[in-house]
C-alpha cells in the first residue's frame, strides 16, 4: 500500500461514485498522506473541496484527468498543480459533456440492434450520473431478468472469470474501439492537452499506459518514446493496471527520460469494487513522490 494516490476520482466524473469530500475523509482513514482529485474531463471535484476548506492532514494536489487522441490512440493525460480556474477545463468539460452524451445514445442502439433489450430511459433512471457511461449500461443488463441465461453475459456474473470488475469488463469488451457498440468520441490532440495544462501553470503526466497503449508489447517502448516527446513530463509508473514487467518499463523509461514519476489507484468506487485508494505498491517510492509535488499541493 502507498501513502500517496494521485489518480482518484470522485462523483464529478461520469463514472465515480463519491462526493470529494467523502474521499478526502476516506484517504485519511486510509492514512494516505497525499492525494489529487483527478476527474475525467472535470476540476469540478476540486473546487468543491477548495471551497470546504477541509482536507484533514491529507496534502492535495489540484488534479484533472483528459482524454486526448495520439495517432489511433485514445489516452488519459493527468494535469497537476493546474489553475482550475482558467476557462480552458470549462470548455473541455463542455466539449466532454457533449462527446459522452453522444456515445452512450450511440452504443444504446447499437446493444439493441445486437439483440440486448436495454433503453436510455432504463440506464437513466438508474444511473447517479445525468449523463451515464457504458458501465452504467452493464450494470442495468447484468440486472435485468430479460438477460438472466445470455450467454454474452455469463462471464460478468458473480464467479465467472471477469466478476471481479463486470462493469468495465463490458465496456472493453462492448464498447471500445473496434467492439460492436463502439461509438467515435471526438477527442482533442495530445499535443493541444500537453499545452493547455503547462499554460495554466500544471504538469502533464502519462496516465496507466499499461491499460492506454493498446500496442503490441515490442512497439511499447518506441510508443511511449514518441508519446513523451509531445512535452510529457511524468509517467504514472504505479499503477492498478499494470503488471510487475510493465511497471519495471515504465520506471526505466521514466528515470532514463527524467519524468517525474507517480503513483495512482484509479479509484471509482462500484464500478471498480477491487480498487481501493492507496492500494498501489508504488515500492517504497512514496516519500520520493510526495517530495516531488509538495510545493504544488494546495494551500487550505
């Protein structure tokens, strides 16, 4: 377990489950000394801590997590120590907003034309987000009686091989690039994400490029090599998603690039039941880390 977790995200992304001020008071029952906010597209998390004024003794960082296109790649760049008030997060949360809206229409009708009885109304009317993601559509389907003997659904059930975490075992599985009820997001370049964040005073950092680089494992390094020379600064090396081969990459890479490197659970809450805040052996790195953006932790 880690004392720093800079990937978690609250119930202002479309996926997460806590207000940011239930995080704050779980990592600090977890005894993490160090944590950043860091919600899809959204600063929306952090300002509502800002204005509780109440972090405990957890340090935080002002956090962000964008999505961006490189080549065929969608990836997650985190944006640290950013001013969250710079108009620039509210047009990409819009931008966001619209993007998401449309793909989850979008992949609504392409589960019903693959024979799933699902509706926007249904997902909706469960849903805690107005605008619901494909694991908010998983979740309605693993429930409905309609479903029970689907086949397509069994290895999502309780026991089955992908149980641990059904919801986003779906979404890979359904609604990613090249799965059946894949929808186009429309995604701003890497590159534009990398200035923006460094314009309003942040560090970009490489989001779990384990789960990111969808390549084959002999074109990883060359990836990631042309990925850091957009302006890249740190690469989260400790990750929930990666493996101890994968992990060892990344931190050669990082020390050998001089990114600065971190250390994020990616934390949801239901729709990933098996990540837990701080749950990442970042190996003994914690103190490194927390020294390396104590003096971009927010002032409260």
């Amino acid at each position: 377990m880690s004392t720093v977790d800079l990937h978690i995200h609250s119930a202002f992304s479309s996926d997460g489950e806590f207000a940011p001020a239930e995080l704050v008071k779980l990592a600090t029952q977890r005894g993490l000394s160090m944590i950043s906010i860091t919600d899809h597209n959204s600063v929306g998390g952090v300002k509502e801590v800002v204005a509780s004024a109440n972090i405990a003794d957890v340090k935080m960082l002002a956090g962000i997590e964008i999505d961006c296109g490189f080549d065929e790649l969608n990836l997650h760049v985190l944006g640290y120590g950013i001013n969250i008030e710079d108009p620039a997060f509210a047009e990409i949360e819009r931008n966001a907003k619209a993007e998401e809206k449309n793909s989850f229409m979008g992949a609504i009708r392409k589960l019903q034309s693959l024979g799933f009885e699902v509706t926007e109304a249904a997902v909706l009317h469960q849903s805690m987000n107005p605008i619901p993601v494909a694991e908010d559509i998983a979740e309605v389907l693993l429930q409905s009686p309609v479903h029970l003997d689907d086949a397509r659904l069994a290895p999502y059930r309780p026991g089955a091989s992908k149980s641990d975490m059904p919801n986003v075992h779906f979404y890979y599985d359904f609604c990613t690039r090249g799965k059946p009820a894949y929808v186009e997001k429309h995604w701003p370049d890497l590159r534009d994400v990398v200035r923006i964040i460094k314009d309003t005073g942040g560090i970009p950092v490489l989001a779990h490029p384990g789960a990111s680089l969808r390549v084959p494992s002999a074109q990883m390094r060359q990836t990631l090599l042309a990925i850091l020379e957009t302006g890249i600064e740190g690469i989260e090396v400790f990750s929930s998603y990666h493996s101890r081969e994968e992990t060892d990459l990344f931190l050669e890479i990082a020390q050998n690039c001089g990114q600065r490197i971190t250390c994020g659970s990616d934390f949801h809450g239901k729709h990933k039941p098996q990540i837990l805040p701080g749950a990442i052996d970042c190996r003994n790195m914690d103190m490194a880390i927390l020294q390396s953006f104590r003096d971009l932790a927010l002032e409260l």
